[in-house]
C-alpha cells in the first residue's frame, strides 16, 4: 500500500515540533509544497505531466513548470481555488473528457483533492509550511502484517469481544472488550490475543479487571498503537510491565490507580505522545515532569477553560444606520425623510410618494395610501 | 462482494426482519445486530472479517449528533451582528432578500422589521480570532475552544419536516436510512450487548414539532440498522423485560430448548435466518443485564453529576441524556442521536429560548469536558444542529425585548467538535444581517462528507445498492471541507 497524504493537524510531527504540550495548531516546518504536495502530483499526475511527457503542454514536476501552466495558460491560480483550472479538472464528472486523471488511470481520493485545495488556497507556496498540511504517520506498514489467524477471529467473536480491521484492506486490528469488560480479567486477555499478538493495534480494556499480567502482555505487543485502561485497577507496578513498548502512541489511564511512581514508566515509553490522566493521584511535580517532554501531551482532567477576551455592554437599539437599498443623500430620488410620517416606524425606500416636489419614503406599503387621505397633516410631520 | 450475492444476502435479511418486527415487536426490530449476523449469516465465512468498516483509518470511532428540533435562533446564539442594534425596526432591505421564499407564517406581513438580539455577546478565544457567543451559552463559552462553528451553513428545506428529513438522511423526502443507520451499516456494532444506533428525545419548552420515527429509521438498508429508541420512563427498551413470574433462570433454559431445536432445524434446511433468530434472542437476553447497566446512574460520582447540573437526576431532560450519551459511547454505541425539542420560536422568542438554552448549555459543555477528560473526545465526533436558523426579522410584534422569528434556510449556524474535527476555530461568514451567506457556504452534503471522513469514510464510495443503483447519504453531492478537519 502506498503512503497516503492527507490533511491532518494534530500528529506526531506537530506535536514533535511545536515544543508545546498541546499545540494542534503547529504546522509543520518543512516546505508543504516538498512533503505533501510534489508526493501527490509525482504520484498520480507527473507520468504524463512530468519532464517525459507533457499532455496538454502541461508539466507538473517543478515549482517552475506549475506555474509556466500548459497550453491554455496558468492551471494554478495561488489563492483562488475557483479559478485554478487544475482543480476543476479533478471535480469533472468521471466520465468527463476534461477529468483529471484520466479515467482508467488511479485517481485522487478525496482527501487529496482536500489537499490540493487548501494548499492553493493558501497561495500555492512552494516553500514553508501550510496551516493543516503535514505529513501524516504513516502506520506501520500494513504489508509486513500478516493476516490474523480467522479461528482467533472466531473466538473473540465468540466471547462477544468487538474486533475489527483497523481501516478496510488493513491486517491491523481494533479489539474492544467493551461488551464484556466487568468479566475480562489477566487470564481472557491472554488467551484470546496470544494467537493475534503481532495484529493488535488499538486494544481498549476499559472498565475491565485486568491487571499486572496484561500490561506485561501489551508490553510483548510489537504493533500495539493504542491502550485503553480508563476505569481500570492498574497501578504503577502494573503499568511497569509495559517496559518500553516501542509502537504504544496512545494510552488512556483516567481513573486508574497511577501516581507519580509512573512518571518513569511513561516517559520510557518512546512512540508515546498522548496520555490521559484524569482521576489518577498525581502531583504538580510529576505532572511538570511529564509536560517537560515536549513530544507527550498530557491530560490530567485540567485543561483551562476557554478565555473570554471580551465582553460586550449593554446593547442599545438605534435605527440610525441607513438602509443600503437608499439612493445616495443628493440624488433626486432620495426620500427627504428617515421615519414613517404616517406611524413613526422607520421607512422602506420601496414605499414612496412625490409631494410638493419633495420624495416621501413610508414603513410599509398601506401609508402612502392613508397619507393621500390628508397629505397637508402627515407632511406637517416632515423634517 | 458479487452484487448478485449481496443482493440475495440482503432479502433474506430483510425478510427475516420482516417477520421479527412483527412477531417480537418494535423493541427487538430495532436491534442491530450487525456483527452478529455478518458471522453466523455467511455461512463457511465465518472467520472473516466483516466487509465493511473505514476505508482508511478514521479519527473518530462514534457519533453523538445534538439535534434541536425547530430551528435555533443563530442570531440570539452564535452568528454576532452588532450592526443590526443600528437597523432596529428598519425593513429587511430588498437587496438582502434577494427575493427569498419565505413560509406562509410571514409572507403576508406588510413589514419585515430587523430585530436585533437582545442579548450581549462576549468573544471567546479561539485559533481564528474568536468566536462571539450568545450571553445565554455561559458554558457553552467554556469549551468555545474545542468547537468548530460554521456559521455559514444552509439547507434547502422551509419547514421542519422536511429540514430534519435532510439533515438525517441526505435527502427531503422521506424513505432514506438515517445518518446513524448509515454508520450502523458501515461500522457495525462495538458491544454486541447494545444497540448500534440509539436514539434518545428530550421534550423541549416551547412549540414542538412531531418528531416522526423515520427519522431514525434504517429506509431500504436492512432494518437491524434502524434506531433503537431508549425511553425515559418505564423499561428504557420495550419488550426487553421477561414477563411477571418468569425468572432468568426460566428464560435461559427456554432459550436452551428453542436454541437447540432451531439448531436442528437449521442443519436440515440450511436457512441462515435460523442463526440470525436465534442471535437476535440472545442479544435481546444479554440486553435484558446491559441496559439496566446503563441507565443506572448510581456509579456516577457527585462531582461528575454536578457538572451536568441539577436537571441530570431527572430522566429524559436533556443533561440526563447527555450523561447516557457518554456511558453509551463509552460503551462502544456507534451512533447516539439526541433531539432536544422545542426550538421553533415564531413569538416570544427572548423568553423561550432561553429556557431553552437552560436546558441544554450546562449539559453540552459538561459532555465535551467529560468525555475529553475520559480520553474520548479525540475519537468521539459530537455534532449540535437544527434543520435550519431563523429570520432576522421579527414575525409578529417588534420591541426590544420580545420579537419572534420564522424559519430561515438561507443562513445558519451548526458547530461540530471531537474526533478529526479542528478544534477552536470559527468557519464561513454571513453578511451584516445574518441572512446570507458571503463566504465558505456548507451544504448538507458537504456536512455529511466532512463527518464521513473523520469517521475513515470516502463518502463517495458508502454505497448501498438499492432499486438498481448505488445510493449514498451524500446523494449526488458533498465536498470534504478540509478546513474542517484537525
């Protein structure tokens, strides 16, 4: 399976570089254009719009050969996304002679084009990075993975454990005891995932009765990305079993029995870059210790509140804005006039009679007539 | 799979559903039971995965979608015009209504004088300069920066019916599977003890439009993806309780019996739904132990209950629902679907909504920071939307402290927030008087296709092959809005 680009804020390579705790915000330093764009186009569009070949004059290699455009001019408009003939090519109905990639050829998905977009969007830089637009992990190659054994499937289904290939085409496994975790203890876990042992991915253990000889397994887990352990008994001798599993990135221990006995197993732990620890018995110490490690972010239940930068006075209510449907003050239609002579309410320019020379705006299309009923009196009322 | 097979797996599904909806009743119809069936159906593949399930690894795992039924004013909550308290009573200018239709509740008004909202508006930080929220959403404030608004989404449905119908499923006429059964479909269950899709209703304040069962109804998808309503008084789920004087004990041994005389049956005549009703029997028993579970509340601590508020210990109010809401996710439900009634204010609308807001600000909030501190957030998409927004100008009578307002499509506010949605950031403009949309318009489709991709989906290729061709909830339409996404 080819590695796949998509739009992604809040990944490892953030986190990585923003030296901030929680930063989904950071993009990435590296030039947008070099990590996500050129893979994009070199993989689906430079075989026939590259230095070999240039179909409709268009070659999309360079930095220089996007922008010199093809034959019917620039395809990238940096900044309008409407205008760039590039995209409009990739919405063409599939059948569409104008459809870029040609029909019979891969196409892009729809998170590339999501891509493509918000790069241009951006100004089609060639260097720097784009807000939202970073390399993402890629997951651990689904190729070396062999296929879990179907009786192991069949067995866990059997216990009624939820399990399911992490995305379609993928030997990776999702395994959720959530059904059954009040009776999931040490003794279920293992013999169920013996025989899954190099597919488990995410493992979600919530509210079950595992202990020590769980996370000694999960330790032996070589491509076990996710732990789930909230509402757990494990403490810190338990946690230790985990050794320094090389694959965990994530692991939730929120109301488990963790303190700060713990602060050396997480930080062991060298692909881990998210752990909740809400409910657990930790000190400011410990916790400053965690959050010293710029790749980790740490949830202790803590998070602030969002700011309010600003609160507004009382509002009071005017009407003195002019409508924009009003003829400019000066020109001969112009209404004389910013209330209602006949109610008081403020007027609709739609609504107008000639008086004396002078235009009369009303609030609504029944005053004029009870205007021409006395106009001397509700004139009277003019400024 | 061949579309030919496929086409005979799902008759004998539906048939079977059928047949079970009408002899065990609604309760049991509404069970999903995907996972099951997908390995006892499918004779010899037993071992396999299941077919469906993301096409490439999702950000979010669930959905909990807030429906407010009626309508919510954007003015009074999200969409801040301080302009408009200097248009007070003026027309809405020609130039801005752009001759919008509008629904036989206003047309016939002589005038349509602007009405401001009377509320104050405080600006909440957020990563695209900060979003300005209503005075009555103070803790909705508090996780302003967890939240994606989009403040420029539209809908093509005048009135509720249709509008809800939209939101849903896709489309404005009645007969498609709702966006939960289309997630039942897709993912499957997580906790074969519980629902896959379960829908829960909050009776609002104020003038209540019906709120019809299709809605969450599976539409040509097999009905085992169909909503299972959980009530909030009497049994959660009807039809689960074993009648007076039959014990467990008794229940058990009668399954036994039955089991195994299906089982004969099953091994002569080769019918999978034999499996499929004898599966659908066992869920409803273990059903029997798992949903008292979780509507028991007993295990939740004072503090967790407190940031719910008060109305948590009352059932069916909305910050009760909520509160199942994360046990629900928490328990592995795919789809949780909330509908908070009673947004429809054509008059009195300063008063109402904020009965309204009342019943529903705490709660939401409480729902973000519980479920984020859980470490749910991240794989939990929550959606908060009504069918449309309401007009800036007043139906009925304008003072400065009590107008009303109709339905207006044109122009609205939904946020979204949780799993692969960009936090703290405030997407697309309407202009000066809220009432079109002057950048990023976002579809209904769009909506759709965006959720779908946090959610591992192509909204392209979540088909379902039905009268000959392919249908999806995004119909014909909808672009991923990557500015949407984390």
């Amino acid at each position: 399976m080819s590695a796949r680009w998509t739009v992604l804020a809040l990944s490892l390579a953030a986190a990585c570089q923003s030296g901030e705790v929680r930063d989904s915000l950071a993009p990435t330093r590296e030039s947008a254009y070099e990590v996500v764009i050129a893979p994009i186009l070199r993989e689906r569009c430079v075989g026939c719009h590259g230095s070999e070949r240039a179909k409709g004059g268009l070659r999309l290699h360079t930095p220089e050969a996007i922008r010199a455009g093809g034959s019917m001019g620039a395809v990238v408009v940096p900044g309008n996304v409407g205008a760039s003939e590039l995209v409009r090519r990739l919405h063409l109905a599939l059948d569409d002679d104008e459809h870029m990639p040609p029909d019979d050829k891969p196409q892009l998905d729809a998170a590339q084009i999501a891509t493509l977009e918000r790069w241009i969007a951006a100004g089609a830089p060639y260097e720097g990075p784009v807000d939202g637009l970073v390399a993402p992990q890629k997951a651990p190659a689904p190729t070396k993975m062999a296929a879990a054994d179907p009786a192991a499937l069949s067995a866990l289904r059997n216990e009624l454990v939820h399990v399911q290939a992490v995305s379609q085409g993928s030997h990776a496994l999702w395994i959720d005891f959530a059904a059954i975790a009040p009776r999931t203890d040490d003794a279920l876990v293992e013999r169920l995932l013996t025989p899954l042992k190099s597919q488990t991915s995410e493992l979600a253990l919530a509210r079950s009765k595992v202990g020590g000889a769980t996370l000694a397994f999960c330790g032996r887990l070589p491509a076990l990305r996710k732990l789930d352990l909230r509402d757990t008994k494990v403490g810190d001798a338990e946690l230790a079993g985990l050794g320094a599993q090389p694959a965990l990135e994530e692991l939730v221990l929120a109301r488990t029995a963790i303190t700060d006995a713990s602060v050396e197993t997480l930080l062991a732990l060298p692909a881990l870059r998210s752990v909740h620890l809400w409910g657990c018995q930790l000190s400011p110490d410990a916790l400053a210790r965690l959050r010293a490690k710029p790749t980790l972010r740490v949830d202790f239940g803590d998070t602030p509140d969002t700011v309010i930068a600003e609160v507004e006075d009382k509002p009071k209510f005017t009407s003195e804005l002019p409508s924009p449907d009003l003829p400019p003050a000066g020109d001969p239609s112009a209404p004389v006039n910013a209330k209602c002579p006949v109610t008081g309410s403020p007027i609709n320019p739609k609504y107008t009679r000639t008086f004396e020379g002078k235009v009369i705006a009303f609030c609504c299309p029944n005053c004029p007539g009870e205007f021409d009923t006395d106009p001397a009196k509700y004139a009277a009322k003019l400024p | 799979m061949n579309p030919i097979e496929e086409h005979y797996l799902s008759l004998t599904r539906r048939r079977f559903f059928g047949k079970a909806a009408t002899s065990i009743g609604a309760g049991l119809g509404a069970l999903s039971l995907g996972s099951l069936l997908g390995g006892s159906l499918a004779h010899g593949q037993d071992n396999m995965l299941p077919q469906q399930g993301p096409h490439f690894a999702p950000k979010a795992k669930r959905v909990i979608y807030l429906h407010m039924e009626g309508g919510p004013s954007h003015l009074d909550l999200y969409d801040y015009k301080p302009e408009l308290r200097r248009r007070f009573n003026q027309d809405l200018p020609d130039s801005i209504r752009k001759g919008q239709r509008l629904t036989t509740m206003t047309s016939g008004q002589a005038r349509f004088p602007i009405a401001p909202s009377m509320f104050r508006f405080q600006r909440c930080e957020n990563r695209t300069g900060g979003v300005w929220l209503s005075e009555i959403l103070p803790h909705t404030a508090t996780v302003a920066n967890e939240i994606a608004f989009i403040h420029s989404m539209e809908t093509e449905a005048i009135n509720h019916e249709p509008g809800i119908t939209f939101f849903q499923t896709g489309n404005q006429q009645p007969g498609r599977p709702s966006f939960g059964s289309w997630m039942s479909y897709g993912l499957g269950s997580a906790n074969a003890n519980l629902p896959t899709f379960a829908v829960m209703i909050t009776q609002g304040q104020g003038n209540m439009q019906a709120l019809a069962a299709r809605f969450w109804g599976s539409g040509f998808l097999p009905s085992e993806h169909q909503g299972c309503k959980l009530r909030s008084s009497g049994d959660p789920v009807l039809y689960l309780k074993d009648p007076p004087g039959m014990t467990r004990v008794d229940r058990r041994r009668m399954l036994d019996l039955v089991g195994a005389l299906n089982e004969k049956e099953a091994r002569e005549s080769l019918d999978p739904e034999i499996d499929a009703r004898v599966a659908q029997a066992e869920m409803a028993y273990r059903m029997q132990m798992s949903v008292p579970e979780l509507t028991d509340f007993s295990d939740e601590d004072e503090a967790t209950l407190a940031l719910y508020g008060d109305d948590v210990r009352k059932p069916g109010t909305f910050a009760a629902n909520c509160l199942l809401a994360r046990r629900l996710a928490e328990r592995g439900v795919r789809f949780i679907q909330l509908y908070m009634r009673g947004w429809d204010q054509h008059g009195g609308l300063p008063a109402e909504i904020q009965l309204q807001t009342r019943a529903v600000d705490r709660a939401q909030a409480a729902l973000i920071k519980d479920l984020r501190r859980r470490g749910l957030l991240d794989e939990t998409l929550i959606l908060w939307a009504g069918e449309f927004g309401r007009t800036v100008y007043s139906q009925g009578t304008l003072t400065e402290t009590n107008y009303g307002r109709d339905h207006h499509p044109r122009a609205f506010t939904v946020w979204a927030a949780g799993g692969g949605i960009a936090p703290g950031i405030s997407y697309g403009k309407t202009d000066d008087y809220g009432y079109n949309i002057v950048e990023n318009p976002v579809s209904v489709h769009d909506l759709h296709a965006t959720l779908l991709h946090t959610l591992g989906f192509d909204h392209e290729r979540l088909v379902y092959r039905h009268q000959g061709r392919d249908y999806r909830l995004t119909d014909v339409s909808g672009r991923v809005i990557p500015e949407l996404l984390a």
